[in-house]
C-alpha cells in the first residue's frame, strides 16, 4: 500500500501541468493544489514524509541552525531570467552539492542554473530527459516549483530560530564617490522567533544591524544608502547566525590617499585547480593588500575542510600570495580568502575531491549497549573538527540532532545526545559525518514496555 501511494505522489508531480501557467495567480495555485494533495496523502499515514537528503531542510528534519530561505516561486523561470526569486532558487539548490555543485549565487538563471534543475527534477522524479521546451527539463515550472516548496515545509513558519534574506544593490558599479542603495529583505523564512541581521558595506566602514523581534513572522525590507569613497571591489554582506548572502560592487577611481583608507581594492584569489582525487595538492595564489592601505589585514585563507592559513602583508604595500593545501578526503570543499576583523570575504572557490581517506571521527556508541532494554537512550561519537556536519537520526521520526558543514581549526571534537523513545519496539539509529553526510554509521537497539 506504500508503494501504491508513493506512486501516486510522483504521479501529481508528473501531471502536464507545465505549460498552463500563465500568471503568478495561476502558478501558486497549481502549486498550492500540489503541496495540499501530498500533504493530505502524507496525513493519512499511506505515504512518508520526505526522506532527510544532504544539506536540505524538509518535515521532521528542520536544521537546528540558520538556513537559506524556500525560494517562494510565483512564475515560470527559466534560462535568461533573472531576479530575486532566482537567488533564492540559487542559495536553495546549493544546498545540495549534489545538484549544484558549482553553488554560484547570480540571481542570473544561466546554464549552471539550468543544469542544476535538471539534477534536482530528476533526483526527484520529475523529469529526467527531453528538453526545456517539450518536457520543461531544466525549466521551474509548478511540478518544480510544488516539489522545492514540499521539501521547504519544514522551514516556512520559523520553527527555532530559522533565518533568511537577500539584498538588492543598485547601481553595482561607477565611478567614485558612488552613491548607492542596498535594499535588503529579512525574515524571507517567515520565522516568528526573532533575529539579528547585520548588513556589511565591505569598505571597512560601521556595518548597520536589522532587529527582528520575536513574534515578528513577516518579512522585513529595509532600505540603507551608502556611499564609496574610494576605488576598488567591495563585497557586500547580510548575514545572520550561518546564512550569508552577498553582492558585488565595483567603483573606478583612485584609491584613498591617506593610510588606513577604507577599501579592499582589487584583491585576487585564485587556485590552480577546482577538481581532483584525493590526495590532491592545491595552489592558491593572488594579490592582497592591492589598495596598498597601512592597516589592511588580518587576510585568512580557509580551506573548507577545517585548515586555514594567514597571509603576511608586507607592510603598506600591495603583496602577491602563493599557499599550497593537500585535500586528502572525498568532499566538496568551499576555500575563501577574508580579511579583517570581522572578516570580509573577498572571494571564494569550490573544491571538488572524489576518492581519497577521509577522516570523520570513528567513535559512535550508543548506551545503554545494543539490544539492552531502556527507554532513555544516549548517542557519543566524535567528529573531526568542531564545526564538522552530522546527522542523528533517532529512528523514530524526531527531529534529529544536526549540524551544517563549517569551516574551523581545532582536532576531534565530542559530541553527546540523549532521547527518550515514547513507545516499544526495535530502532535504528543512523549518524551521518561529513561534508555531504558522506560517513554513515549505525546502530539498532529494542525497547520494551
């Protein structure tokens, strides 16, 4: 009877619906119709909920910390658009490296983007062949649009202190002064629990913060002009808890002429390859300092698998950088250069590494010892570094005990959980480690009454 129901589940997300809407009115509403008739079908216990995947939010596995918004679809969108709604399908399917592994945040539906559709259509039985244009194959239409909202049912109504945003810059490049306006949107998760966002100008100057106060469960726009002085590229920032979302400007003109000017400048960031099997050795190599200020640093390299180097500066003049890193674990791995304090990203590249070791951390026990009855039960086990990815999955649908993939220093960390199962039978916990959630662990245990 399973089956049957998640055969007919995947049926309504295959209905020819694609070509018929033709306004956003329309659009939600095939996809409301969507949404409600899985969820009356998961209510009546014939089909599952959403199985947890890598890196994405969905009922009964709502992530712990921040995350990205839902992408709240109302139109078709497909390669040549651009938009808000398309960053937001953007930072979503990044989720996944699986999808979209490049990760790239344009709010430009390019042919990255497009790719990444069709990963994700046909992950979920959607569409797998054809074209944009006869099957809507790399096409957001409302079966696309209907699935991204059911896997984001979890995150839309702020359970814990979900966050969420996005800014518009205009205009994003001149000469200097450059007067310009950063809108920013908060709350695009619609959370009742309260935040703090702090938005970055990237020139050094104050950055300007946006409360949100609990039992606020709307978004939140707010409009905050700003002018660069100075020649150079500035990365622009909103950011609270782990969510950050960012936008580029670029002003000509000369540099500031007084030490401890604020500007980044034109710093670069490259690397000498973005794939490979591990072990594999990576160059990185650039300019810091290129605004030539006398107070510029601190400059970081993080590698994204826990390692991180910092880059001397030569005094007030500009300096050119050579750092090499070994990745020896399978994973994608997102390198960054910042500088100063709090940190600045100036730019980023993602690593690809298939094969190779990998190091998530061994121990995992679970007490009392397998097959002992108990109802109080509790799960160790370590993981590389502090701000390694884990997944615990009691085995009973709770909410898990997660953590999304950071990037720290720092050797093996511990890690201790308790769950009481509310009745009896044998349980399955799953532990998953990892970028990706690559490492997987289990353990069965049996309560009785």
């Amino acid at each position: 009877m399973t089956h049957f129901f998640r055969t007919a589940v995947i049926g309504l997300l295959m209905a020819p619906v694609f070509v018929s809407a033709q306004t956003a009115a329309e659009l939600q509403a095939q996809i409301a119709s969507l949404i409600a008739q899985i969820q009356a079908l998961q209510q009546s216990g014939s089909v599952p909920a959403p199985a947890p995947q890598s890196g994405v939010p969905v009922l009964g596995n709502a992530p712990t910390s921040g995350t990205i918004s839902c992408p709240n679809i109302t139109r078709v969108l497909k390669r040549g658009v651009s938009g808000t709604d398309v960053t937001r399908l953007q930072q979503f399917l990044a989720l996944d490296p699986t999808v979209y592994p490049e990760g790239q945040v344009t709010g430009f539906y390019g042919a990255l983007t497009e790719s990444a559709v069709k990963r994700f259509q046909c992950k979920h039985s959607i569409v797998c062949d054809g074209t944009p244009e006869t099957t809507g194959h790399g096409v957001v239409g409302p079966r696309t649009a209907a699935t991204i909202a059911q896997q984001c049912t979890g995150v839309v109504g702020g359970q814990g202190a979900q966050v969420g945003g996005f800014i518009k810059v205009s205009p994003i490049s001149g000469a200097a002064p450059l007067a310009t306006t950063i809108e920013a949107t908060v709350n695009t998760t619609k959370s009742c629990a309260g935040a703090l966002y702090e938005v970055d100008f990237g020139d050094g100057s104050a950055p300007v913060q946006i409360p949100l106060a609990q039992g606020v469960c709307s978004e939140l726009r707010q409009i905050l002009p700003h002018t660069y002085q100075y020649g150079g590229t500035y990365v622009i920032s909103l950011r609270s808890g782990i969510h950050r979302t960012t936008a580029t400007v670029v002003v000509s003109g000369p540099g500031p002429q007084q030490p401890g000017g604020p500007v980044i400048g034109n710093d670069t960031f490259e690397a000498s390859a973005t794939s490979g099997a591990a072990p594999i050795t990576i160059t990185f190599t650039g300019i810091i300092n290129a605004a030539a200020q006398c107070n510029a640093g601190p400059y970081v390299l993080e590698f994204g698998d826990g390692g991180s180097a910092n880059l001397p500066l030569s005094g007030c003049t500009a300096s050119s950088y050579t750092v090499t890193h070994q990745y020896s674990a399978g994973g994608n791995f997102v390198a960054r250069l910042n500088r100063g304090s709090p940190s600045t990203e100036v730019g980023s590249r993602m690593i690809a590494v298939t094969g190779g070791s990998t190091d998530y951390g061994a121990y995992f026990s679970v007490s009392p010892a397998v097959g002992i009855d108990s109802v109080d039960v509790t799960a160790q086990f370590d993981i590389a570094t502090s701000c390694m990815a884990y997944d615990l999955d009691w085995g009973d649908g709770s909410a898990h005990q997660i953590q999304a993939q950071g990037t720290c220093g720092g050797g093996v960390t511990s890690k201790q959980f308790s769950h009481d199962y509310a009745g009896a039978g044998t349980y399955t916990l799953t532990l998953r480690r990892g970028p990706g959630f690559a490492d997987v662990d289990t353990a069965s245990i049996t309560i009785s009454e």
